[in-house]
C-alpha cells in the first residue's frame, strides 16, 4: 500500500557537508543525487538538498520563553526514536537553540522536543510523543 509522504526541497551551499550531516548525524538514507542535489529520506519523507543560497531565517517563534528561528522543518517521532536521536545528537556534540527537553509534562500533548540548525542555516525541530493521538491532543 502507498503512503503518502512529504515532500520538502531546501537550498544548502555543500553536498558532502550535507551528507555528513544528514547522512551521519541524522543517520538519514541518501537516496538519487546529481552534481548538484542530493536527496534523503528524512525519516520517511523525501527531503531535496540544492546547492544554491539557504532561506533567510529570524527567531521569531514563540516557543515558552524561547524565541526560535522561522521558518523551520521538522519530524514527529515515536518517543523511543526520538530518545535515540537525542542521544546521538548530544554524543556527537550537536549545538542545540533548545536542547532535548520536555514541554507540557503531565497535560495532554506531552512531548519531548529538540532544536537545532543544519551546517547551512536550516532550523530543524525533532518532537517525541508517547502516542500518535498526543500529537493533537488540546
């Protein structure tokens, strides 16, 4: 059966930086690549890596007593993947805008989230849930 998945394609200004960090940190799949493009599978979804010049970004998200760059990308993970990511993150000594963490503890919607930025300015938010249903749980 066909899922459908996301597409996303983002402008970045080093295919092999690209790979060390999609590929290596994120311990994301390459998929088809040219000369000038190299694709992943971000967690499932198609994410296009072009050499040109990244989008311009401004911490402008309110996130609690956070500001956190806008626009940004990101992923929803089951709670154990995440943890996993989390850790191999900070092993590989990631600079996090807002290290692992958890937010609304105890409420309905509790996730633990990261934030943090490509090597080409790209802002990239990881979410962990318990269960798919506290995605939207309010």
């Amino acid at each position: 059966m066909f899922r459908p998945i996301f597409h996303l394609a983002l402008n970045i200004t080093d295919l092999d930086a690209a790979r060390r960090f999609y590929g290596g940190a994120l311990g994301c799949e390459e998929g088809r690549s040219t000369d000038t493009w190299v694709d992943f599978s971000f967690f499932g979804h198609q994410l296009s890596l072009h050499l040109g010049e990244p989008l311009k970004t401004a911490a402008t998200g309110h996130f609690g007593e956070h500001m956190v760059p806008m626009p940004h990308f990101g992923i929803v993970l089951p709670l154990p993947e995440w943890q996993q990511l989390a850790a191999r993150l900070t092993a590989a000594g990631t600079q996090f805008v807002i290290a692992p963490t958890v937010r609304f503890q105890g409420e309905p919607g509790e996730q633990h989230t990261m934030f943090f930025i490509d090597p080409f300015g790209n802002p990239i938010e990881v979410k962990g849930f318990a269960s798919i249903e506290a995605v939207y749980a309010h």
